[in-house]
C-alpha cells in the first residue's frame, strides 16, 4: 500500500525567529537505508542544519539523523553530509541569489511527503538583534489585540441574552 500525505518529521523552529525567509524550496533527500529507517521511528535534528552549494550541486550539513537501533555494520554517520536533490533550474536560481550577497540556505523542515524524505529549504536572510525583538514585540501586540477582540465578543454575547 502506498503511503499518501504529508507527516512531519523535525522543523526547525528557530530558523523563522533568526532569519527572514524570501522563499522556500521542496527539495528530496539522498539517504541511506539505515537513516530512513531511523528518520521512520521520527528522529531528527535540524537544530544546527544549513545548506551549501558546492560544483553546482545542493549540500545539506549538520543535520543529525541518529544510527538505526537495529542496525548493523551498515549503519551510518549520524552527521554525514547529505545531498539534496533539486531541479538543475532551482539550483541557478539558488547560487545566482545567493552570490548576490547577504543570504544563506537554511533548513527549515524534513517530513514524509508519500513516502519520500523532503526538505524545505529557505533562501533567508539573518535578521539583527532589534528585528527579532521588534517581530516579538508585533507579535505580543497582535495577541494581546486579539485576547481583546475576544473579550469584547464575549462581553456582546452576554448582552443578547
């Protein structure tokens, strides 16, 4: 039986608050049996993961994928680095943006899409230390905008009755 839909794996959550993203890519991943198996029972990191072009190819690095349990002398390198697999066309994209100066590719997912290992990879660009408190600051607002939008609801619901 095929395998169908989308099951996520590891995100990286830090990557959002520490870059800003300009665009995203879905890129497959080169692995071994051993890591699909152990990337199966959902362990992964992507906490110290990035992204390289190199000849014209896709890199990813520092993506830990820990040795399968019950593998043997097959088994593979936790933090071996990783080929990921894109169209020739999205790779210039990638290495004429990148050469422009300022971004980087940063991982910022890997799931199961109908049983295959993906990757979202984003072209981002680091943010300054005031960006992220000014994102957090506007996300506050937003909540606390919103915690009062439901308190007016409520207060409204009460008055018809």
């Amino acid at each position: 039986m095929k395998e169908k839909g989308r099951s996520m794996i590891a995100q990286n959550r830090k990557a959002r608050h520490d870059y800003a993203v300009i665009d995203t890519y879905e890129a497959g991943v080169a692995l071994l049996g051993t890591e699909v198996k152990s990337l199966r029972l959902g362990r992964a990191s992507l906490v110290d993961a990035f992204a390289t072009v190199d000849d014209g190819e896709v890199w990813l690095r520092g993506l830990h994928i820990p040795e399968y349990s019950q593998g043997s002398w097959t088994n593979h390198e936790p933090r071996r680095t990783r080929k990921l697999l894109l169209h020739r066309g999205e790779i210039e994209r990638l290495i004429g943006k990148i050469r422009e100066g300022g971004l980087t590719l940063v991982p910022l997912s890997l799931y199961f899409k109908d049983g295959k290992v993906k990757c979202e990879i984003a072209l981002a660009r680091g943010k300054k230390a005031y960006d992220k408190r000014t994102d957090l600051a506007k996300r506050d607002a937003d909540r606390e905008i919103q915690r009062a939008y439901g308190r007016a609801a409520k207060g409204r619901a009460r008055e018809l009755r």
